[in-house]
C-alpha cells in the first residue's frame, strides 16, 4: 500500500462570480449567495459562499489525500459566514486509518482574522487495486 500524505492546505479567496458559476451549476440561487441587494438587508450584510461550494473544495483536497478514494460519509458544520474576496484557507488532514477507510478532518478557515468558516470530518474508502 502506497504511503499517503497526511495534510494538504490551499489558499484562495472566492470571488462573487465563483458564487454565481456555482449557483448556475447547481441551481441553487438563493439571493444569499448572489443578491447583493437582497444580501445587505441580511445579518450577514453581503452575500455568502455557498456552504457545498467549500464542501466542494474540500473534498478535492481529500481526493488529494487519498486519489479515487470513494467518500462514505461527511459531516460538515458552518460557524460563520465565507464571504467573497477574503483570503481562505482550506485545509485537509488524515486522522485515523483503518483498513481501506480513511478520515480527515478538513476545515475552512478566513486568513485575516482566523476565523473557521467550514468544520468537518470526513471518511473515505480507498480505491480498490
């Protein structure tokens, strides 16, 4: 069996076009994620990412970790909002491994002021040889 790496991080920001080519992509055009207008009069006071955007980049991560692995199940919480146009970074890390099955705790976190936007485990089974 192939050693794997144990943790992998990116940095980004999100863009509102990254928002509204996600909202296209899966039809979820909630006007919190791509109605300035509508995202001022929230508490949030602009618009959010979409919390299955970070699920997204999250999990190409652990693909990462893991290359084909198979996810069997994800647990995700969102603290706090993910704005547009703020330094993220993204993070995954293998916690446990048993057999074929793999977790990691993967999260979201704003640079600036360390804040965890995305917070979860997940597992993954290997891909068959």
């Amino acid at each position: 069996m192939k050693a794997l790496d144990k943790s992998v991080t990116i940095e980004r920001s999100l863009t509102q076009a990254d928002f509204d080519k996600f909202a296209i992509l899966s039809g979820d055009d909630n006007p919190i994620h791509v109605d300035a207008e509508f995202s001022v009069r929230t508490r949030f006071g602009r618009t959010v990412s979409h919390g299955m955007l970070l699920s997204a980049i999250l999990r190409g991560l652990v693909d990462r970790l893991v290359p084909d692995g198979r996810q069997v199940s994800q647990q995700l919480m969102f603290p706090a909002p993910t704005f547009a146009d703020e330094p993220l970074r993204f993070s995954a890390e293998i916690c446990s491994e048993d057999g074929n099955l793999v977790t990691a705790t993967v999260s979201c976190v704003r640079i600036f002021d360390s804040v965890v936007t995305c917070d979860g485990i997940t597992t993954v089974k290997r891909a068959e040889p």
